[in-house]
C-alpha cells in the first residue's frame, strides 16, 4: 500500500523543473489508479519518448512525506525517464489491480493522503505552466507535459466532483495472536468502524485506526503479562477487592481498550477492571461508542466512554477523581502542545505506583516531523532526570518531588503494509513516577 500513497509517489514540486515528464506521468496514473479507476482520461496518443533519458542521477526519487506539495528548493536533482512506451489512455486499470483493491480502498478512505492529492495537483497546475514552457513547444517532452497539465487538472476536477463519494465508512476486522507464540492461542478478534475524517477539521483524527494502535494492540495480546500486569501489590496492602483501573487517552476507535477488555475478560479477572476509553471530538466519541457496542454484548460492557480535554482535564468529576493504575496511549502527538499537556494529563491522572505506556510514530518528513524529538524532551530518561536534579534543575513534577520518567523504551520497526507512508518506525516508551 505503502507505494501507492500519494506521499510517496507524488514527486516534490520544489524540483519540478528536474523532473521529467514521464516521472509525472507515472505518478499521475498511480493516483488515478487509487481514486478513478474506471474514469476516461485518453489525452495522449501512443508514442516513445525520443530521448529516455535526462542528464543527471538515473535513480528515482521517492518523497515519502507531506512535504513534497510545500518543498521549494533549488535541488538540481535530475530524476531518469522510464524506457516504457507513454499510454494513450489513463483509463485502464492496471493488470493487478484487484489484488490491490483492499489496499486501495484503504487509500481512498485515508482523508491525509486525499487532501495531500488535492494540495499536490492544485501545486502542480499552479507552477506547470513554466515546467512546460521549459521544452521545446513540439518536442516529445514539451508535447507530453502540456497533455499532463491538462491530465491534473481532470484529475483535480475528479476530486473536486467526488466528495459525497469519498464520505464511507469502513469496516476493519483484526486477529491478534495471544500466548507469546505458544501453539493453539486463542486470537483476539476485533472489529471496528473507520469513518471518514473531515476535511476541514483535522481534530478527528480519531475517526480511523492508526498504525500506532494496530501495532501496540499486537504487543499487548503478545505480552500481555508485560503490559497489563497489575502494577498496585504494595506491602500490607489488600488489592484483591479493588478493581484495576486502566485509562486510554485519545482512544479515537477504541482498539487499545477493546483488545485490553478482551484480554482481561479472556483470563477471567476479579473483580472486573474498570476501563475508561476517553477522547475529545464528538464525532470521535459517537464512532468509539459503536466500535465498543460492536464488539461486546449489552450484557457484558467493560468498557466506559469519557470525554477528556488534555488542557484541562476534570479530575474533580467521576471517574478521573481516582488516579488509575495503567493509563494507554497510541500516537496521540499531533502538535508540539500535546506533549506538554499529556504530560500535565497523566500527572494528575496516573496513580503513584502507576504505569504509563506510550506508543508514536517516528515521523521522518511532512507536518509531523521531529514531534517524537519534542517527547523525548518532555518524558526524559530516568538518567537525565537524575542528572537535571543534581544541577538544581528539577521540573514541578507532582510537588513532593516525583517526577514522570522513561524507564523504558523499545523502537519498532514497521510490519507490512500496517501504517501511513511518511512512518518510519515506532517507539514504545514506559513512564513511571520517579
């Protein structure tokens, strides 16, 4: 999936005037490929570029990031021709193409990459006009990036027509094996809603399901013993009575809290742990309802829905007045803000003998990139921590002198097609009061 993304495809515009026209070309008919398909687009007759070959570096380059449709530098990278005859039509799908649907439909439902489309195209026809003039008016090149100008612009036209299409929702189901790997596990099955994000509003986020919470659902069912232990057994302290209270922040579909009620139901935990799946947007809120009234009976509902502003969150209002023992989160910094008040979030929420678990996206390009660097910064290591109060340099903390640290972290490298294009890896990170 990952190749069909428009971030990876889409070459930078900041090098258009490198950029050849049957680079174009193939990136315009993968985007078509993903969006329409089956819509006619024959505005170029059969013929074999004259020259297949530009001065320059012969290998290709691939913008993995939102920052291709922003980029305006004066790399004079040259990027090679493709040997292959130019089509005379876009409007054949190319042979593979329903083995690839399930990743397309993916794509297509995808409100980032789509938006990403629209920007690049809407850049592309801005600056085309001297891209084309660069060519001699009737030499194969300058023929065929005048028919590619007029090919955006159909194409954005397409995406301009197409929005009461694109607003569909779909239906993910997962698999998660249990028992580090011990033969004859049960899986854990979950089955979520992934609904359209608005185009205007970008706050919901947490309408679809991430790579983050995929990858951490994973781990949690692999290793549940190491991320669901009950943290609370304190010398002459009875825990037996007292219910395990576990918090997802930014919960969006609800997979973190779904995969941890199964799990705990699947082992038969007394008494029944109290699991809170909170977040903001309304739209988020009323998706993670169903997610959680989809897979689990009226009967039997572990699961409650908060709503909880990381800014300022009320703690003075059940169920945040108690702190909780494991609090969950998957990719929830979207912003250089969010860090700093998750951290202030969890140290009013999270118990003093609690476990906070962090799982985000290593972002190597587009809006999101050098976030996790901001993370790193705010969840210092215990090491640095320690350091920092030798030299006087102890932040507030929980004013009696504890203060939230990495204890632990685990980078995770991407699986498959699990993730968005511009994700590198993952980091895992325990943070606890120290």
């Amino acid at each position: 999936m990952a190749s069909l993304a428009p971030t990876a495809t889409l070459p930078p515009l900041g090098r258009l005037s490198s950029t050849p026209g049957q680079t174009v070309l193939q990136a315009l008919q993968s985007l078509r490929s993903v969006y329409f398909p089956h819509q006619p687009c024959p505005i170029l007759s059969q013929k074999k570029p004259s020259n297949p070959t530009r001065k320059g570096d012969e290998t290709p380059f691939i913008d993995s990031g939102y920052a291709s449709a922003e980029e305006d530098d004066d790399d004079n990278e040259r990027i090679s021709l493709s040997k292959a005859s130019i089509p005379n039509t876009f409007a054949t799908p190319p042979d593979d193409y329903d083995s690839d649907e399930d990743a397309r439909e993916l794509l297509r439902a995808d409100p980032f990459e789509r938006a990403f489309a629209i920007k690049w195209l809407t850049g592309f026809i801005s600056r085309a006009e001297i891209w084309v003039a660069e060519e001699e008016e009737d030499s194969v090149e300058g023929l065929l990036r005048s028919d590619l100008l007029e090919a955006s612009s159909i194409i954005l036209s397409a995406f301009t027509g197409d929005d009461d299409e694109a607003e569909v929702d779909i239906t993910r189901s997962f698999a998660f094996s249990t028992g580090q790997g011990k033969a004859h596990s049960p899986n854990i099955h979950v089955e979520l809603n992934d609904a359209p994000i608005s185009s205007e509003d970008h706050t919901s986020v947490g309408l679809q399901s991430w790579g983050s919470c995929i990858l951490f659902a994973e781990k949690l069912c692999a290793l549940k013993d190491v991320y669901l232990s009950d943290p609370r057994p304190l010398p002459g302290v009875d825990t037996s009575k007292k219910p395990l209270r576990i918090l997802e922040l930014g919960a969006g579909t609800g997979m973190l809290s779904i995969v941890t009620a199964k799990l705990l139901q699947a082992e038969g935990a007394q008494p029944q742990p109290e699991i809170i799946a909170t977040d903001y947007h309304p739209d988020v809120l009323a998706n993670l309802r169903k997610n959680i009234n989809t897979n689990f009976s009226s009967s039997s509902m572990p699961i409650e829905v908060e709503v909880l502003d990381w800014e300022s969150p009320e703690t003075d209002r059940a169920p945040f007045i108690e702190r909780f023992d494991i609090i969950l989160a998957a990719d929830v910094v979207y912003h250089p803000e969010h860090a700093k008040w998750i951290e202030a979030c969890v140290s009013k929420l999270l118990h003093k003998h609690g476990v906070f678990w962090m799982f985000m996206a290593i972002r190597g390009s587009g809006r999101h990139e050098g976030l996790d660097k901001i993370v790193d910064a705010t969840f210092v290591s215990k090491e640095v921590a320690l350091r920092e109060r030798e030299h006087g340099g102890v932040r507030e903390g929980d004013g009696h002198g504890q203060r939230l640290v990495v204890v632990e972290q685990d980078n995770i490298q991407r699986q498959g097609g699990v993730g968005r294009a511009d994700e590198n890896c993952y980091k895992l990170s325990k943070i606890v009061w120290v």
